[in-house]
C-alpha cells in the first residue's frame, strides 16, 4: 500500500508573507483559501496582474516599507509608521526626508558596518584554527 500524497498547504497570512505582499491589499478570494505550495510558486513564477500590482504599487507589509527607506522595522516604529504604505507614500517620504529618517538610515549603516566587522573577525579566528 502507498502513502496518499496531500499537498501542503499554508494559511494566506503565510503565503502573503513570503510573496512580500499586505495581506488586506489582497483579493478576497486569496484571504479566505488555503494557498498549497505548488499555487504559491505559480504565483512567484507568473504573478497575476493583482499581484504585479501589489508589489509596485502597494500598500506594501512593513518588511518591504523598511526595505524600501534603508532603515529597520524597530526604526519605522520609532519613527511612528505603523501602518502599511504606498509606493508614493513611501516616495514622498523619501524626498521630505524627515529628522527621524535619517537617524534610522545612519543606525542601519552603523549596524550593517559592524556586522560585516564581526563576521570578517569570525572568518579570520577560523581560518587561524584551521
């Protein structure tokens, strides 16, 4: 006797998630489904004009909001951006440039400066190990 196969499957928050997408800004029929693995990667492969749209225009998931303005998720908060946003909002942000965004730009460069640091230290302890 064989094992019957079941697809797996993930709730939309999940699916939404890993196509970088808000999960409100979808369309009800993608909110109230299951999404199985071999739908999301249709949906990476060859997004549907709703998806297209989502990705470009927005309103975009927090993670792809901080992407966007260089600084980190804790740093929207602190800058009070709470909410998710437009391509255009995040485009005006940009050019009014804002006190706060520009203190989280300069800790997230401060912060991927010192990673670097830490890993190439990391690299040189093992290489002297070995």
């Amino acid at each position: 006797m064989t094992a019957q196969h079941t697809p797996q499957t993930m709730k939309p928050a999940t699916a939404a998630k890993k196509l970088g997408v808000y999960l409100p800004a979808t369309p009800a029929e993608f909110q109230e489904g299951v999404v199985s693995r071999t739908e999301l990667n249709a949906l990476q492969t060859e997004p549907p004009a709703w998806l297209r749209d989502l990705r470009k225009n927005g309103p975009h998931p927090r993670p792809v909001v901080a992407s966007k303005l260089g600084v980190s998720i804790s740093g929207l908060a602190r800058g009070g951006v709470t909410e998710a946003l437009t391509t255009e909002q995040i485009d005006a942000l940009k050019a009014e440039n804002p006190e706060w965004l520009q203190k989280e730009r300069a800790t997230q460069a401060e912060t991927r400066k010192e990673a670097v640091r830490i890993k190439e230290k990391n690299e040189e302890k093992n290489a002297e190990r070995d």
